[in-house]
C-alpha cells in the first residue's frame, strides 16, 4: 500500500534487462555509446522530429533547470505556475543554473491560464532596465495537482507566449502520464502546439534514473552540452543512462507503464469516491488529491500504508477532513489498491 510517490516504484524488468546488456564489455564514454544513438533516433521517431536535439540527464531538476538556461538570460525571468514544479520542487535550481533569472508565478492552485498568463505578461515592464524582461513560459504536464492541460489549453498557453516571441518549455516528468491520458501523439503535446523543448520524463515511469531533454531547434545543441559538462551532469558511463531510456522506448513500455499507472489511479479514485472520500481536483493521470476523515488517516497509517498526509494525522478531530496526495505507478496491483480502499 505505497502510494507516496511513483519514485518509489519498481524499476521495470525490461529496463533492467537493457542495463544488465550494457554492461558487458566496454562502450565510449560521455554519450557516444552505440545505445545513444539509438535513443536519439527513437525519440526522434516519437516526436516526429528528425532534427531534434536529444540529451539525456539523470535527475528531472537536471533536465528543467538546464533547459530553461538555454533560453532564459540572466537578467530575465521565467513565467509559471504558482504550483509547478520548477517553483515548488527544485530548490532554485532554474534561478541557479540561468545564472540569476527569476520565476514569476501565474496565480493557480492548478493549471496555468492564458488570461493570467497574459495578464503576467503585461505587467512586466519590458525594455526597462530597471526591470527584470520576460522570458520563457514553463508549463508543467502532468500538473502538480494530477490534472492535465488538454491540448486546446495548451495552444492557447503557447500563442500568449508566442504574441511575445517568448519560447515555451514543457516540464514532462510525468510525460508519458499525460500523453496516455490524452490518447494523443508526443508530437501534438510539444512542437505541434508550440513547444520549444520538452523535459522527457523516464524516473517516475518504470526507470532507474533518466530523463530526456528535447530540443527542437537543433541550434541550441552545443549550449546544452556546455550546460550539462559545466553542470557536473554529463556522465562518463553514460551508457547506463542510454540503456534506461532505450528499454524504456522498446516496443513503447513507456506508454504501457503510464496506461497501467493511470489505470491504477482511476481504479483509486474510484473507490474513493464510492467511500466518501471528497476530490479536491480532476485526477487525470495518475496523481489523486483527496480528502478524508482524520479517523480515516489512522487507521490507513496503522495498517502501513504510505502517501503523503497533508496536516497531523495523530493530533485533532477523528472526523475532521485531512487532504492527502497519492500517486500510482504501474506495477501496483489490484489486490494493494483494494487492501488500502477497505480501511476506510
């Protein structure tokens, strides 16, 4: 009954399986391994786009963070959710790795708008040197809130920054979630509708510790790889990242993992519905936020189950709502999802 985190999930057996193959023998170090090349030509296949740029990370703060340095000058600030991740989960490391630039927070408790997206917009004070100048738009998919931007709301997101000539970045960390809930192609959710580049999520599906980074204008290639060597994430052994991402796109288990995550998830929001449980938003993918008794909250506690619980569980009314976050990843069961439901 572990529904803190889909990081906290399994790495899948075929991933696995591609690690344990490269670690025969020897492979060229700093990704010119002959796995790598064939990441590059698969992602570019999903995307659609064969001159893409592509580069792989360990971490998501690694791939966000130096992919938004790539467009934002120091003397810029980002343009973002109140919510997203880059302002609640990274410690200021877009601040850090942009040398200096801000984030201006869209006031959401979930998805950024275009009207206040174009509000943020006006109110900067462009070509005043007193002022930090715009830059990018970061937009978070799937949100942090477990919803997901359609692709309508994601155009209309794009053409705000596009009426500035302001460029787009996607934070895919839960990519594949997204694009299994949509029933869209990768395509469609990125360049398609206006994105720039796109942070490839692979940890929170199935991998052990691998992130893309999607350009798709090739020209800021050799900015990113400065980026990444002078970051301190550019890997020696890459191979072990490229088998990752290369099991990951075999025979699309990335796209299966995140059907049999979000499965899970309606699985769980449906029952806890049908227990009374109150939803505070739209769970689209595979993230919940709900609402329960306290009482509720023991007794799940006590049986050993594990989510993030949003306040005291011990200290309070036993019948007093306590919000909670709770997130599925593929390779939960039936069986554990119905054992956390019948506590209730």
């Amino acid at each position: 009954m572990f529904f803190a985190s889909d990081n906290a999930g399994p790495v899948h057996p075929q991933i696995m399986e591609r690690l344990s193959r490269a670690n025969e023998g020897h492979a060229m170090p700093y990704g010119k391994d002959a796995v790598m090349d064939e990441v590059r030509d698969r992602l570019r296949a999903v995307f659609e786009a064969p001159e893409a740029a592509v580069y792989l990370v360990a971490t998501g703060t690694a791939a966000n963070a130096l992919a938004l340095a790539c467009y934002t000058q120091p003397w810029q600030t980002v343009f973002c959710a109140a919510v997203s991740h880059i302002e609640q989960d990274e410690c200021n490391a877009p601040e850090f790795y942009s040398g200096g630039a801000k984030l201006t927070l869209i006031d959401t408790d979930n998805k950024m708008t275009p009207e206040a997206l174009q509000a943020a917009l006006d109110a900067r004070l462009d070509g005043n040197v007193h002022a930090a100048q715009a830059g990018p738009v970061s937009i978070t998919q799937v949100t942090e809130r477990g919803s997901v931007h359609t692709l309508d709301e994601l155009r209309a997101l794009t053409a705000v920054a596009k009426s500035r000539a302001l460029p787009v970045h996607l934070d895919g960390a839960r990519f594949a979630n997204a694009q299994a809930a949509l029933g869209c192609s990768a395509a469609e959710m990125t360049w398609k509708s206006g994105v720039d580049v796109v942070s490839f999520g692979g940890t929170k599906n199935g991998c052990m510790g691998v992130e893309a980074v999607v350009f798709f204008d090739p020209e800021k290639a050799w900015e990113f790889e400065l980026r990444r060597k002078r970051a301190a994430h550019l890997f020696s052994k890459h191979r072990y990242l490229s088998a990752q991402m290369a099991g990951y796109l075999e025979n699309d288990l990335w796209l299966d993992m995140a059907h049999r995550a979000n499965a899970n998830a309606a699985r769980l929001a449906g029952g806890l519905r049908h227990k009374g449980a109150t939803l505070l938003h739209k769970p689209d993918a595979n993230m919940i936020f709900a609402s329960f008794p306290r009482a509720t909250h023991q007794r799940l506690h006590a049986a050993g189950a594990r989510y993030y619980a949003m306040g005291d569980v011990q200290t309070g009314p036993a019948e007093g709502p306590l919000p909670a976050r709770l997130v599925c990843d593929w390779s939960m069961t039936d069986a554990g999802i119905d054992q956390f439901l019948s506590h209730f």
